[in-house]
C-alpha cells in the first residue's frame, strides 16, 4: 500500500524550483510550481534518462537538462519532442512545514 514519505523541509524547495529525492531504489523529482502548490514525478526522464531535477522548471513545465524536451509536472504528459513517453505522477502534499510524496 502506498504510503507518505518525508522528503524535505518547505524550505529546502523554492517557489518554481524542483529538488531530487531518492528513495527504496528510485529516484523521484519533487516540485513547488510558481504558486507554491507541491508536485512529485518519477526523478528520470523517459528519453535517455537524465534527472529531472537538474532541469528547468517553467511555469507547470519541468525541462529536461539533456535535450529541452519538456514534461507537464502536473499530469506527466510529454509536452515537447524528443520526449513521447509520459512521466509517473505522484500525490505530493506539504504537512506542518513538511513536504511528503505518496509512493
Ligand atoms: Fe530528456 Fe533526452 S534525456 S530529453
């Protein structure tokens, strides 16, 4: 079943920033979008695997470091070539001051 899991401090995460987290195995990519809502996807791009959090985020967009194709980090869709394939999404909620993931 999945389960919450503590990622980071509210202040280890700037307003459209996206932070690495890696955990059981995975790597994950964990987003603040522009107005501070709290994000989670899969940390590798479908492409050739490079880490999402070494990307760009823009608006409700993540940037893939590698070749610029770009992923909604709301729905995971594939927004520009060469990416085609989807991201896996993740609830993402902040509690007192904390960010947690459901994975
Ligand atoms: Fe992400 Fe190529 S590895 S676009």
């Amino acid at each position: 079943m999945a389960e919450w899991i503590d990622v980071c401090s509210e202040d280890d995460i700037d307003f459209e920033d996206v932070v690495r987290f890696d955990h059981g195995g995975s790597t994950y990519a964990v987003y603040r979008s522009p107005d501070g809502e709290v994000f989670a996807t899969d940390g590798l791009c479908t492409h050739e695997e490079a880490h999402l959090a070494d990307g760009l985020v823009l608006d409700d967009t993540i940037e893939c470091p590698k070749h610029n194709g770009r992923f909604n980090y709301r729905t995971g869709a594939p927004l520009r070539s060469p990416v085609c394939v989807a991201i896996g999404t993740y609830p993402a909620r902040m509690v007192n001051g904390r960010f947690e993931i459901q994975i």
